[in-house]
C-alpha cells in the first residue's frame, strides 16, 4: 500500500477515487456478465455450425459410397474469398461472417457421374460453414481476452482499490481525530495555565 498523507486534502482525494471506484464496478460487472453470455451464445453457434459440416460431409460421403465412379469434386470446387464485416459486441470489435466466394469448374457432364453437380453444391455449402466457425472461433477468442481484461479490473476494484481507499479513509480519520482532541486538549491546558497565572498575579497585587 502506497504511503499516504494524513491531511484533510488526501482524505478528500481518497473518498473521491473511493466514489469513483464504486461507480465504475457496477459497469464492470455487467460488461464481464455480457462477455460471459456472449461466449456462451457463439460456442452454441460454433457447436450447431460444426454439426452442420458433419452432416454435409455425411451426405458428400454417402454419394460416393453408391458409386463405384470415383471423381475428385474438390478439385472441381475452390474458395475464392470469405466476406465478413466489422461488428462490436460489449465494446469489443469482432469480424462477423457474411458469405463465401466459391469458383466451380464444370465437369465434363458425359465423364462424370451424375451426382456431381449436388456434390459441388454441399462442398461449397461446406467451405461456407467451414469458413462460418473460423470467423465465430476468432469472434470467441476477442471476447475471452477482453473478459480477462475485465475480470482483472474487477478484481483490482474489489479486491484492491476500492478496500485500499476504505482502509485509507479509515486511518486519516482516525489521524485527524486524534489530532482534533490532542489540540482541544492543548488549548484546555493553556486556557488552564492562564486562568493560574491570573488568579497567582491577582493574589500577588493583593
């Protein structure tokens, strides 16, 4: 704990940074509760987004499981670009997912089985959901680093500064008490001392 002066202005900065503690936690704790809900409602998400990828490739799967054509659809179907936009959740700046640009190269029809084209199109829904999950995991990995952020500054408030000032307040007003009763006790004494002198100097002009 920091030295502290033992003065009616440190007792006021201490009871100012005190309120100003106090005011500030209430926030705190509401925007860690918020991140905290947030990660939980994108984990929901990444979870029914990755179920989602096993049931397209389950299907991808059972296509060639019924053909003895053995074709290579992902070399007829790749990603171009994933599009995304900036968003912010609880102050934080996050990439929110958008769609995916996908280039598909036609397969010689009379070459090809003929589920190819509904394989192209569940490989690009693929990389679609594929490329959905990247975007939330990255969406998760923000908003935990700032509800570590904010759960330190919560602790720091609880834990630390706010009884810090609590204690400080404490011990100045305690020093300055003392220090009122030692001085009305220094002024009753002299009071006592000059109310003797009078009465000696009375006695003495008697």
């Amino acid at each position: 704990m920091a030295k502290i002066k033992h003065t009616k202005n440190e007792l006021k900065k201490q009871r100012e940074e005190l309120k100003l503690f106090q005011r500030f936690l209430p926030m705190l704790i509401l925007k860690k509760q918020q991140l905290q809900a947030e990660i939980q409602r994108i984990s929901a998400e990444v979870e029914e987004t990755r179920n989602k990828e096993q049931t397209v490739m389950e299907n991808i799967q059972g296509w060639v499981k019924m053909t003895s054509e053995p074709f290579p659809v992902e070399e007829y179907v790749s990603l171009k670009a994933v599009n995304s936009h900036e968003g912010n959740i609880a102050g934080v700046p996050i990439p929110i997912y958008q769609s995916v640009d996908v280039d598909k190269k036609l397969p010689d029809l009379f070459n090809s089985p003929t589920w190819v084209d509904d394989a192209m199109d569940l490989f690009e829904e693929l990389m679609g959901l594929k490329a959905k999950r990247e975007i939330l995991e990255v969406q998760i990995e923000r908003i935990s680093h700032e509800l570590r952020v904010t759960s330190q500054r919560v602790n720091l408030f609880e834990k630390v500064k706010i009884p810090e000032c609590k204690e400080n307040i404490r011990v100045i007003n305690i020093f300055l008490g003392d220090e009122q009763t030692s001085s009305v006790a220094r002024s009753k004494l002299a009071k006592d001392r000059s109310v003797k002198a009078k009465l000696l100097e009375e006695e003495q002009v008697a």
